[in-house]
C-alpha cells in the first residue's frame, strides 16, 4: 500500500509516517521503480505499535526502546513492566505537577477582583518570580 493508505490504516499522517522513517524509527519503506514508497503489512503493523506508544505519552526516544523491546523476542517481560512503571511514575509526576499549577492559579483566580480596577493579583504573582524560577508566595489583597 502507498503512504496515504498506510497513514489512513495507522491513523497517522503521511508527513509523521515519512518522520518516523527518516529518524530510523521504521525501516525505509520499499520503493516502486518510480520511487513511491509502499508499506507492508509488517509496516503497518510497526506503525500501528508506534502510534499506540505516542497516545500513552512514550517519547520517540522511549517508543525506539519499546520497538526494541517488541522485536527481541527472548526479553523478558520484567524488561518491559520496568519500562512501563518509570514512564507511569513519570506520568504521575507530571499530573501532580498540573494539579499543583491548577490549584495555584485557581488560588490566584479567586482573589483576583475581575473588574476595571489595574492591580491584579495574578500579575502580581507572575512578577514575583526570583532568576531562578521559584515563585515568591502571593501577596494577595481580601477579596471584597
């Protein structure tokens, strides 16, 4: 099959397809002799597990080890729950780190009067930051 069915197929487009390939992520599609590309079922196969990996949040550099992984036949399945666990445990460190975002700026929000008047608490807030990226705690006025 050409590019755009196997993109329509993996449910990737053709320009990731044509990524994928040209960082070595899949082998380099056969040619026809006027140069199209054609993908077999194996390919489809690959591209599928890739697209899969990319949705649960795998990196390409993770998704290459997976692969890896997928194709070593005599690994073991130790191997592959070690691999799943960090990426969780990275995963559940970024969601700590949104909620954390989500409850300051819901703090700063709800002290925020929301009219005509310039100051602004939220402003404020994003202003205090010191060189190093570290926030100084809110100094916020009651809210009325």
């Amino acid at each position: 099959m050409n590019i755009g069915e196997a993109a329509r197929e993996t449910g990737l487009s053709a320009k990731m397809v044509r990524y994928y390939e040209s960082i070595g992520l899949i082998q380099p599609a056969l040619r026809t002799e006027s140069g199209y590309r054609v993908y077999r079922s194996e390919d489809i196969h690959t591209l599928r597990f890739i697209r899969r990996a990319r949705g649960l949040g795998f990196s390409v550099e993770e998704t290459a080890g997976l692969l890896a992984l997928w194709r070593d036949k005599t690994r073991a399945s130790a191997d592959v729950k070690s691999f799943a666990l960090k990426h969780l445990a990275d995963l559940e460190g970024k969601i700590a780190e949104l909620e954390g975002m989500c409850r300051t700026l819901r703090h700063l929000a709800s002290h925020c009067h929301g009219d005509g008047r310039p100051d602004c608490p939220i402003l404020d807030d994003m202003a205090s930051v010191s060189a190093v990226g570290k926030a100084a705690p809110a100094k916020l006025a009651p809210t009325r």
